[in-house]
C-alpha cells in the first residue's frame, strides 16, 4: 500500500513536471514579435496539434501555432475518471445553441448545452476519449465528391501511422509505433456492460472492433488514454517534441479574431488578426503574416466564426450584421451534431463508490481514476455516485490542498503560459 502510494505520487509529480516544463514562455521569445511565418495554424486542438507537429517536422520551414485557450495543466483534464468536471470549467468555451425546432424538445428553451474545449488540446482536452474514426463510406463519398486523396483506402495508412494500438482488433486496420496511444481496459468492464454485449450478440449483432472492418455491430470501446492519463492531442504530439523543434512556435491566450488580406482585387488571406483572449472584444489587434498558408483548426463553431468575421459567409447574413463581404460562400450552412441520449440506472454495486486518493489512484495503469465513466458504449451506469463522489472528494481539506498540489500550486495559477 505504502509502495503504490509512493508510486503513485512519483507519478503524478512527473505528470506534473511535464506540464511545468511545458511554460510557453520558455519557448522562443516573444513568437508574435516575429509577425512572420510559413505557416499560421489556428487553434491547438485535436486537429491543429495534430497539423502544427507534423508541418514542423520539415525544419527548413517555421510553423506559428496560435491557441485561444491556455495550458493543459489542470489535473482533471489528465485522469480519465474527471473528465465530466471540465464541463462549464474554465477550460470550456460553456456555450449553448440557439432555442432548436426539431431537437432539445425536453430542454429549457429547446437550447443545449454546448462544450468544446478552450485549452491546449482543444476538445480532445476535455472529451470522452473514445477512439472512433469516420465512417468508410463518408471517406468514400467525399472522394467521390471531388475531394481527392480523401477515400478510406487513401486516408487509413495515416490513421496506422498516428497510432500506437494496445488492443485486441482487426490488425490491418491498426498501427503501432505512433503517437497516439489508443488502449482498450478490460479492468472495469462491468457485469452491465458485459451483460449488454453478450445480450446484443445473442440477438444477432456481431461484436466488431468499430475501428475495423465494419463499424456496424457492437463493441466496447477503444481510449485514447496511455498508461491511466488521458491522451489529448496536444499530449500526443506537441509534448514530445516540445524543447526540440527550434521551427515550432506554440503560443497560447491568443485569439484569431479574423483573416488579414493582401491588397487587390482577388482575396487572398496572408496572415491572421490576433487578440489577447482576456481581451477578446475590445483589445488591440496584431497582425501577423503567413508567407505559406494559414490553416483554421478553431473547430466546427471557431473556424465559422472567423470566417464569418473576416467577410466570408452568406451575403445576405453578413451585409445584415454589417460585415463587409469578401465571398459570398454557404459557410456555417448544413451543421450536422449528434444528439445525445444518456440512458441512467443505478446499479446495485459499483466499482467506484469511495473517496479517491488523486495520489494513489495513478500507481498503476489500472488505477480506478484511469477508468473513464460511461466505459460502455451506450451506457453512464455510474455517473451520479461518480458527481457524488468528486463533489465529496473537494470538499475534503486535505483532498482539496492535494488536489492543489497536483494541479501545480492552486486555481488561481494553473492557467499560466500566456505568452508572446
Ligand atoms: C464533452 C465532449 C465529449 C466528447 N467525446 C468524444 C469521444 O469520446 N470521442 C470522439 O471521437 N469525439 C468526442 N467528442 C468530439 C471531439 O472531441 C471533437 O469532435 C474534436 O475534438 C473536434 O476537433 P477540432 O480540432 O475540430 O476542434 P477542437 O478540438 O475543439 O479544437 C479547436 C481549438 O481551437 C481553439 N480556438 C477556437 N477559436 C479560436 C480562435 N479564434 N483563435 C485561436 N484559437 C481558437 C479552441 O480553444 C480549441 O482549442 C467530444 C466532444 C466534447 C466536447
């Protein structure tokens, strides 16, 4: 007992020293004062951690990786079981949709709650970690459509190359060696969940690897968690190359309010207009410039959004805001989402029902906090006692000076590494 508490404050010290180490201000200094780079990429999440480490790969070029959000140092992005506490934290954007027509009829106002991650990782930072790639026959369609080197024959090499896969599936559609570590935990798969899978394949469904061969069946999840903590994509591949790429510049607390264009009659984008994040509405703009491209990666809702802001979308919608138009384009048109059912039941007796130690909980890969809550599939048999007990665990005082501990030295200071 004592050896596993030991070990597992070794580890969380060293998962927190990697964040530490990780202060953007330790970087080249002042990256915005060089207003000039190959490539601008906006916003470090799943997709733009992912774009920014790979363009730097090549060192005869510089790569500008501007992310409004800050640091991921905040502890309960890194284990697992917390995740459901980042929603409506500082590290989401909190936003929620407008009252729907034809959804969120049981909700206040027909309006839904809206996450998205505001940080390092962007949403991979804060969601649920289940691996699932896109669907063969959308690749399909989409090459189809005209989008070349887009079908699921040409795109899977590069799913293989990403991954690092610790699990039992189809091994043609699996790699090893990558970045992203995706596990597959069988420590708590639940009689419930259990019980689901063997009573679906008893009605007929095939148990798939949903990453494989076919995605039509049933399946217990794969996880983008390595070792116990989550694996966010600014985890993945930003931290392990960060101190030895010279041409990578990441900076954090800043926001792309829209494009910059050169002069002329075509527009052709060639750089970006920046803002201090605390500062969003009112602060002084900087204009740094792209001699390559600029690549939008502020997701669905931020990429839109500085679209719309730089004078492309709808003509008829931006002329009525008063946004001059550059290209009158369908931009935030066809948003597709999926709803969410969660089905609740409680459960006669559950794995997890006592206050945790944040300490000793991480002392080995299957640690009760590496477990991710909804671990099946279709279920979140375990989500109330799981609130319970995060609101029991911090409003212990010892739990909470640890969980301070953790965190690197209190709230008020986790959201360091604002820079340039
Ligand atoms: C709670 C939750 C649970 C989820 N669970 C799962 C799951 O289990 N499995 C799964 O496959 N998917 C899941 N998803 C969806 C998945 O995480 C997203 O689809 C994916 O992360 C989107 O990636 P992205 O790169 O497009 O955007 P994001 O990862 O959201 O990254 C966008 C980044 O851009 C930054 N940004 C925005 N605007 C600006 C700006 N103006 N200037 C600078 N930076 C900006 C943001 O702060 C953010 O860091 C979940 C999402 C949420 C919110």
């Amino acid at each position: 007992m004592v050896v596993a508490r030991c070990l597992g404050w070794v580890l969380l010290v060293h998962q927190t020293l990697l964040v530490a180490v990780w202060d953007p201000s330790k970087l080249p200094p002042s990256p915005l004062d060089k207003s000039e780079f190959d490539y601008i990429v906006v916003g470090a999440g799943s997709a733009g951690s992912v774009v920014a480490s790979r363009l730097s790969e090549d060192p005869n070029v510089t790569v500008l990786l501007l992310e409004a959000g800050e640091v991921d140092s905040q502890t309960e992005i890194h284990v697992p079981l917390a995740y459901v506490d980042l929603q409506l934290s500082p590290v989401d954007w909190a936003e929620q949709t407008v009252p729907q027509k034809h959804a969120c009829g049981g909700l206040e106002g027909r309006r839904a709650r809206w996450p998205r991650g505001k940080v390092l990782g962007g949403s991979s930072s804060i969601n649920a970690m289940i691996y699932v790639r896109g669907n063969r026959e959308d690749y399909d369609r989409w090459r189809e459509m005209g989008a070349e080197g887009w079908s699921y024959r040409e795109v899977l090499p590069y799913f293989k190359k990403s991954e690092d896969f610790r699990g039992r599936g189809d091994d043609e559609f699996h790699g090893t060696g990558g970045y992203l570590t995706v596990s597959q935990s069988t420590q708590f798969r639940t009689l419930a969940a259990r019980s689901f899978v063997e009573g679906t394949k008893e009605l007929g469904y095939e148990e798939v690897d949903n990453n494989g061969r076919s995605q039509l069946g049933v399946s217990f999840p794969q996880y983008t968690i390595k070792d116990g903590w989550r694996l966010s994509t600014a985890r993945a591949f930003l931290h392990p190359v960060r101190g030895n790429r010279e041409n990578l510049y990441v900076v954090t607390g800043k926001s792309v309010r829209s494009l910059s264009f050169a002069p002329g009659a075509s527009p052709t984008v060639d750089g970006v207009r920046v803002v201090d994040t605390k500062d969003c509405a009112n602060g002084e703009e900087k204009v740094v410039k792209a001699r390559r491209e600029v690549i939008l990666t502020a997701s669905t809702v931020g990429t839109t959004k500085i679209l719309l802001l730089s004078g492309i979308g709808p003509k008829g919608h931006l002329e009525d805001v008063g946004i001059p138009v550059r290209a009158d384009l369908p931009v935030g048109e066809n948003l597709q989402d999926h709803i969410m059912v969660p089905v609740g039941y409680v459960a006669p007796r559950i794995p997890i029902n006592e206050t945790i130690s944040l300490s000793e909980q991480h002392a080995s890969e299957s640690g009760r906090g590496t477990r991710v809550p909804g671990h099946w599939r279709r279920g979140r048999e375990n989500r109330p006692r799981f609130r319970h007990h995060l609101l029991r665990r911090k409003s212990r005082p010892e739990a909470h000076e640890e969980h301070q501990r953790i965190a690197g030295g209190g709230t008020a200071n986790v959201w360091r590494g604002s820079n340039g």
